[in-house]
C-alpha cells in the first residue's frame, strides 16, 4: 500500500533513483525507453480518505545507451466537481533550497539505468468518495509515454448513470450517457426500434469501448444504416453496467420517401396509419425508463456533467 500521511504534515520531495544497470543491452542510442508503475506495475493505484497525501512513484526506463531527458507532468479527467485528481497531484521542484510542488518536471536518466521519481497526490478533506482517474506523462526524444494513475477516495461506492437527448436523424442514433455515481463505469448498451410492422431494430447487449469516469457526460452515435425506408418507429436505448446500474432512454422517428409518397394517396394513407398506430402504442404500453441510483469509439465528444 502507498504511504499515506494527514496533508498538514505534507513535504513534497523529488528523489530520482538511479538503479543499477539493467539486462545487457546494445549501446544503441534509440534502444527505446520506457515508463511505468515503480516496480514494474502496468499503472499506479493509490487509496485514502480525504484529507490525507498519497505518495508514490513511477519509473523510467533508458536502455539506450546516453543520457536521456524526459519532461513527466500529471494528468487528469476533468469531472467538472472539487473532486477533480488533476490539481491533487504534485512533483516537486528544488529553487533556492527550498522544495515546491509543480504539475511538471524533467529528468535525466543515465544511460542503461531506470530513475525512480516519486509524486504526492494531496487528497482536500472534502474530496467526493469514489475513483478519480488520471494519468502521469513522459515526453522525451519526439514521442510520448503515459501510465494510468487510479485514485480512489475511500467512501460510499455508488454505481448509477443516465442515458439522455436521444434523438434519430436520418442513419444514425445519437445519445448522452452521464456517470452519476462515485465509481467508474463500463456501460453495455442495446438498442431496440419498434415499427408498425413490427421490430425493426433489436440490436443484443455489447460492451463499450469506454470507461466512464464519474462525473462524466459522452456523446455517442449509433449507426442505422438499414433502417426502414417508411414507417414510425420508437426507438428505445438501455445502458447497463455493473452493481446494478441501469438506465434507458427513447426517441420516436418517421422514416419517409417523400419523392415516392408526394405523387401517391396510398403512401400518404399509410404514412397516416403509421404515425396513428405508434401513437397508441406508446400511449398504451410504452414502460417508464429506469435508472438506477441517486440524482446528483462512435462519435464521441466529452464534457462536466451537472450534480
């Protein structure tokens, strides 16, 4: 477990280790290097309750064989709440003897060796319980590195989203998904038309390629390519996740050839039924959406949701 001290007792102090050399290797100068979790780890997890500073490390790696310089900083998931992890996290910097916390810092790791360069995340006292995920990145000889830093706050889990402003347009199904629990969440979403004719979609539960962090709001787009060229259709979203997290939304839609209906009485009798029928089956049998929980890569676009 990381140390974890009360934040009134926090110094903040950089100490880049150098250890001994690593597996023979040739002295190539663009061997490649490499960041992680100190210790090998694939990412950091620290945990704590509010008001207290979280320490640890990451390490970078140089097998080239010279002096490599690489740029870290911290970065965050924007939750639009104080409990962003962003701001929390700190290197350390020395001026005029004295050590101050920066969101950067650079170091220089000899050639066939690993530095060690420990962080602090000060954790405020009144930090929202739940997982606040950011990351540390490494910049150095034109490329880019970052390992996933996984901040909890201990406290009440609480799995629980949103599914809002569905909408259909043409091919395509558009909808917000909201995170308003403390916990992130992998949604499974599925996707249901229902026509006059009968179904003209039913699209079985998949997983996203997302991970929705707490507090977050994405927009996402179905595709439709084949949908029907006339009918009323009320399309139904249902997103789940898990410890019982679910919510659904629905939108309804008409789907008309206008060049084809506008010359015939018969396409216009049907459209008419169409839109009439839907009608009473949404009055009649249409289910209230359910969601799970306490009120406060498709095309993707990202913002703070509201509490």
């Amino acid at each position: 477990m990381p140390y974890v001290r009360p934040a009134s007792a926090c110094a903040l102090a950089l100490a880049v280790a150098c250890a001994g050399p690593l597996v023979a290797a040739p002295a190539v100068a663009d061997a490649g290097w490499s960041l992680g979790g100190a210790g090998g780890r694939p990412y950091v997890y620290v945990e704590g309750e509010p008001g207290t500073v979280l320490e640890d490390a990451v390490s970078v790696r140089n097998p080239g064989g010279r002096p490599l310089t690489v740029r870290l900083s911290g970065a965050h998931e924007a939750r639009g709440t104080p409990g962003d992890s962003g701001p929390w996290f700190a290197f350390a910097r020395t001026t005029g003897g004295h050590r101050i916390p920066v969101r950067t810092v650079s170091v220089t790791v000899p050639a066939r060796s690993r530095a060690d360069v420990p962080f602090t995340v000060a954790v405020p006292a009144g930090a929202a319980p739940g997982d606040h995920p950011g990351s540390v990145v490494a910049s150095a000889d034109g490329r880019s590195a970052a390992v996933r830093l996984r901040l909890r706050v201990v406290g009440p889990a609480l799995s629980a989203l949103t599914v809002e402003h569905v909408a259909v347009r043409g091919g395509r199904i558009s909808y917000e998904l909201v995170n308003r629990g403390t916990t992130v969440l992998t949604p499974r979403l599925a996707v249901r038309a229902d026509g006059v004719l009968g179904r003209a979609l039913d699209r079985p539960e998949r997983t996203l390629p997302l991970d929705l962090s707490p507090g977050r709001r994405v927009r996402l787009t179905e595709p439709w390519p084949h949908h029907p060229a006339l009918d009323a259709v009320h399309v139904r979203v249902t997103v789940t996740a898990a410890n019982g997290a679910r919510a659904s939304g629905s939108a309804s839609a008409r789907f008309v050839p206008w060049g084809a209906v506008a010359g015939s009485g018969t396409g216009l009798t049907l459209l008419a039924a169409a839109v009439a029928g839907v009608a009473v089956r949404r009055r009649r049998h249409r289910p209230p959406d359910r969601q799970t929980g306490e009120p406060p890569r498709p095309d993707l676009e990202l913002t703070g949701a509201p509490r």
